[in-house]
C-alpha cells in the first residue's frame, strides 16, 4: 500500500512539474482565428472591467489568450482545480477557488473584490461538474453585482481530441486551427430581480452555444 502510494505521489509530482511547460508549448503552436476580438481588446485598452465566459471544456485556449493581462480565474476546489490553479498563477492569474457548491458566497465576494480594484474576471460557467454546456448562475451574478458587462467566447478547435469527461474536455492537437469568437458586451442592471436575472441566463447560455457552433464552422 504504501508503495503504491509513493508511485501515485509521484505521478503527481511529475505530472505538476511537466504540466505548464507541455501545456505552453502546446498551446504556442496553435493558429488562433479571433472575430469581434476588439470588442474585449477595446475595454482593456480603455481600463474598463469586464467578466468573460467561455466552457469548460473548451478552456485551454481562452485562458491562454488571456495571460497577463491582469486576470483574475474563478477555479474550483477539487485536485482538477489546483493543477489548473498551478497553470493559471504561471499565467500571471489572480485564481479565486470556490464554486456553487462548495465556498460559494465566499469567492463571489473575493471576486467582486478583485472586479472592484480594476482585475477582468474570467469564468467558465458550466463548471466544475457540469451539467455540459448549461450556464450556472456565477458569471451574469458577478457581471450584475460588479456593475461591468458580459463577454461570451466561442471556440472551435478543428483538430482535436475530446476525451469521455462530463465536460467532453478538447485538446488540440499540434498546430491545428482555433476559431475564437466573442460577442459584443452583454451590459446588465443591479437591480435585475431574480426572475429577470433567471432568464438573462438562460438567454446568455443560448448565445454562448451558438458562439461555440459558429467557431466550430471552418
């Protein structure tokens, strides 16, 4: 038992240190073919917050584009989580850890927090555990509560491997073609109520999937 143990302990500890660099290298052979991309480049050169949402299983390369320029992730707390938390602070991310179902109220308050001192928030609203494809409440919640808009984010990746997880996760193979493609700003009101606020979710969760069939059209 305890030799088995120390194998998956090193494992783990191999697979940590190979991580970033395997995914980095990856990631930087990539063709990436953005549309309506200057409707985010525009509030960032403009200093303007903002939340952008994109699935969970397509997330590699939206949080790759996005590296240091001050982001702050929400990630949750499962060892999934801390691997990807160990990428995203390589990233130069600020990483929030939490989820509906697990530190919740705390990481929405750290998050607004952050949104408040001028960091972008970046979310991927069917995770951690899915259902696949179906928008949680956490990022037209913060958009809301922070006062700044919305930013959906399609990507459509050609050549790919889609492994048999909740969130069919896609890897990229080497040098294929991304197509990423954001809507323009989804601007929301504090004082939505809840039955308003319901339906902007269901409303943003069918235009984030039809972002992600359009970026999936090559």
């Amino acid at each position: 038992m305890k030799l088995k143990k120390l194998g998956q302990d090193l494992l783990r500890f191999l697979g940590n240190y190979f991580l970033f660099s395997g995914i980095s290298l990856l990631l930087k052979t990539l063709k990436i073919n953005s549309r309506n991309r200057e409707c985010l480049e525009r509030l960032l050169k403009e200093n303007k917050n903002f939340v952008v949402a994109f699935w969970h299983g397509s997330m590699l390369v939206p949080w790759y584009i996005s590296r240091n320029h001050n982001f702050s992730a929400l990630v949750s707390k499962s060892k999934d989580g801390a691997l990807l938390e160990k990428v995203l602070s390589r990233w130069n991310y600020r990483v929030v850890r939490g989820s509906s179902n697990d530190g919740g109220s705390l990481a929405l308050r750290m998050l607004l927090d952050m949104a408040a001192s001028g960091r972008p928030i970046a979310i991927t609203p069917d995770g951690p555990k899915g259902p696949y494809h179906k928008m949680k409440a956490g990022a037209v919640v913060v958009a809301r509560k922070a006062g700044i808009p919305l930013i959906l984010l399609g990507v459509g990746i050609k050549e790919k491997r889609t492994l048999k997880s909740w969130d069919q996760f896609e890897v990229p193979k080497f040098f294929t073609t991304v197509n990423l493609v954001f809507s323009d700003p989804v601007c929301l009101h504090e004082e939505l109520s809840y039955e308003e606020t319901s339906k902007l979710i269901e409303e943003c969760e069918h235009k984030l999937n039809e972002l992600q069939k359009e970026a999936g059209i090559f």
